[in-house]
C-alpha cells in the first residue's frame, strides 16, 4: 500500500466518508422509493438519465480528455453488451431491493468474488492462487447464514441479487478489457454506457412501466410530490456515488480501494439497520459480517496474488535456485529464463568462469549476464540480459536477492 502525506490522507478520508454517504444515502432512499413506487425499471431509468444529464458539465470542470477512439465495430461487439448488461444488472439489483431489505440485498452482492473468479476462469482462463480460492469459503458461509436467518426472506430477492452480482462481475472484467482496447477515459465510458442504455430501453420503459404508473392508482394512493423528490435525489446520489468512487481509483492503489470497497458495504448494511430499522437476528448480522471479512480477505490476496505476478514480469531472468552447483551445468545457466547462455571465448561456461562459485556466495536469486558496459552493475531493473557477441567479456555481473558482483 502506497505512503500518503498528512494532506492526502485527509483527502483520502473526506472522499471516502463522501463517498460512504451517497452511496448509503441512495440505498436508503431507493429503497423508500420502491416502497411508494413499486417499478424497478423507473429507479433504474432515473438513475441513467442522470448519469447521462448530470456528468457532462462535471467532466467539463474536471477536464476529463476525450480520449479514445472506439471503431463502429467494437460497438456490436462490446459496448452494446455492456450497456445491456448494466440495465439489466440495475433492474435485478433493484429488485432484490424490493424485494428485501437493503442490508440482504448486499450481504448477497457479497458473493461478486465469487463470480469473478469462476467467470475469470472460465472466459479468460485466469488461475488463482489458493489464498485466493481460500478467501471464498467466509464469503459463502456468511452468505448461507444471512440467508437461512433472514426473516423477510424471498426467493425472488435472492435470486435477483445474484442475477445482478452476476452481471456487475461481467461488467468488471469486460469495462477492463475495454478501457485497455480502446483507451477511453473510465468516467466517459460510464456516460457512453448509460446513455445508450437510456436510448435503447425507454421504449421497453414506456410499453411497461410507465402504462402500467398510467393504468393504476398508484398515483392517487401516493404523494405523488414525495415520490418524484424521492426519485430525484435516488438519481442524484446514484451520480455523485460513481463520481466519488472513480476519485478513490484514481488517489489510493487497488488494494485501498478494495478495502474501502468493502467497508462501504459494511456501512450501507449498518445503515439501512439503523435508518429503516430492519428486523433482524443476531445470527443473520453474523453472516453479514463474515460475508463482509471474507471480502476484505479476498482483496487482500488477490493484491498479493497481483504483486507477486508483476514482480516476476519486471524481473523475468530471476528464479529461486538454493543449490549454487547446478549453475555448472555446461549446457547453460538452468535457471535463466532466456535463450541467452553465457559463454566464454571457447563457447564453454567453465567452472573457474563462474562468479558465484569463484567467490563462494551464498545467495537465494542469482542471475549472471554480461552488462552492455562495466558501469552499468546498478541498473537492477533491466527487463532483458544483454548479449555480449562482441567486446570484453570480463564484466560478468552476478544479481543476486542481496548483492551485485562484477569482477
């Protein structure tokens, strides 16, 4: 985790309790709203214009670039499913909202490593260290138990919000790949996303919902005036919640984030608790918190599991050889990961040629190659072992886990 001064912290902090608000405040109030206005879709809409309303002139004082050039084809092939995909998730998270209370809702959105894993697995081929698979194991038990606990309990509700932490991990694994293919800023692709949305389902909104709103008395047994404020603020929070959380990506490393993620989660359930006052078991806050700690546990992995992949991308010609006589093999060095062999004038590595044995060091991770100059023995961090074809070849520098050699 990186070092933040006095200033950034506090920063930090303030973004992140902004960001805790909004983002509990929407749930709450979305949920108020469901119970005046019974219609997902409407939410969902709502939330959408407002993304597509409220973000531009917001980029506009940000000076977000308009970055990114995505090609007429990429459209059918990836960002018209996105757009699908984060309607439909929003829809089906609403209605497990609905449906339930809020603090179920996201104790069952709990599950999204869960998904992550296996949908990595499975389209991208991604393997996963065993901490990582370990880390999922509290996370479906304190899912099972909130949900074998919880009094208001529904099969739609539980349904719906895996439905909707299905599409979400879709989403997270497709928006990657294509903030990486087409270069487009995150908070744009957040507008494109939800204004195609907005264009390519308020037909469906209006042939449902909205006759449905028109047909029934809905509108006469309601305060109509607090439903629409109701819906306004839903929408408004909604916007401020992804603003505030694109601003902690871009402050604090991944594994913060994961972290405050996980927190926030923790703070919409205690909220909504407190806030709606939903009747609950000790046993079914358990689960929610064991939900909660095996979250933290799986980012924490999955960051070390992340950490150790790009150490051995930055460092490709290290490997861990404890046995310092299997460098004698004449056939080259065992433990390179290059093509490059290290040979002398005969074509031969000899014994006495041998750094590490000359000197009798003891070292965990060695390497040997010949450096492009003898002066270069401190640039530890060269991707690639130059080749030595021509020049002196006297400069043998040996990189170890400790020290660096040159004779």
């Amino acid at each position: 985790m990186e070092e933040l001064t006095y200033v950034e912290t506090l920063k930090f902090i303030v973004v992140c309790f902004m960001w805790y608000i909004f983002s509990a405040g929407g749930n709450i109030i979305g949920k108020l709203v469901l119970n005046e206005i019974p219609y997902p879709m409407t939410v969902t809409m709502t939330q959408l214009v407002s993304i597509s309303v409220y973000m531009e002139p917001i980029l506009w004082c940000l000076q977000t670039p308009n970055t990114g050039d995505i090609p007429r084809g990429y459209y059918y092939k990836l960002i018209l499913p996105l757009a699908f995909g984060k309607f439909f998730s929003s829809v089906s998270s609403h209605i497990s909202i609905w449906k339930s209370t809020v603090s179920y809702a996201h104790t069952v959105k709990a599950t999204l490593p869960l998904f992550t894993v296996v949908l990595s697995r499975v389209l991208l081929g991604e393997t996963q260290t065993l901490p990582v698979y370990l880390s999922i194991v509290p996370i479906i038990v304190g899912v099972v138990v909130a949900t074998l606990t919880e009094i208001s309990f529904e099969m739609l509700a539980l349904f719906s919000a895996l439905i909707a932490t299905l599409g979400f991990s879709l989403q997270s694994i497709f928006s990657k790949k294509c903030l990486k293919d087409t270069g487009i800023n995150h908070l744009r692709l957040l507008v494109l996303l939800s204004r195609i949305a907005t264009v390519f389902f308020f037909p469906f909104w209006l042939l449902f919902d909205f006759r449905n709103i028109v047909n029934s008395d809905i509108l006469e047994n309601t305060n109509l005036m607090k439903s629409l404020l109701l819906l306004l603020m839903d929408g408004v929070f909604y916007m401020l919640h992804n603003v505030f959380a694109f601003t902690v990506i871009a402050m604090v490393a991944p594994l913060s984030y994961s972290v405050a993620n996980a927190m926030k989660r923790v703070v919409i359930i205690g909220a909504s608790l407190f806030l709606l006052r939903n009747p609950v078991t000790s046993m079914n806050v358990v689960g929610m918190l064991v939900a909660c700690f095996g979250v933290l546990c799986y980012n924490k992995a999955k960051f070390d599991q992340n950490r150790v992949r790009r150490r051995a991308e930055t460092l490709p010609l290290v490997h861990s050889e404890t046995n310092l006589q299997a460098h004698l093999n004449p056939k080259g060095l065992p433990h390179s990961k290059t093509e490059v062999n290290l040979l002398n004038r005969n074509g031969m590595i000899h014994p006495e040629d041998h750094i590490l044995l000359q000197n009798n060091v003891s070292v965990d991770h060695v390497t040997l190659f010949p450096p492009s100059n003898p002066w270069s023995v401190n640039q530890t961090h060269s991707r690639h072992a130059p080749s030595s074809h021509s020049g002196d070849q006297s400069h043998l520098v040996a990189r170890g886990s400790h020290r660096i050699f040159e004779v």
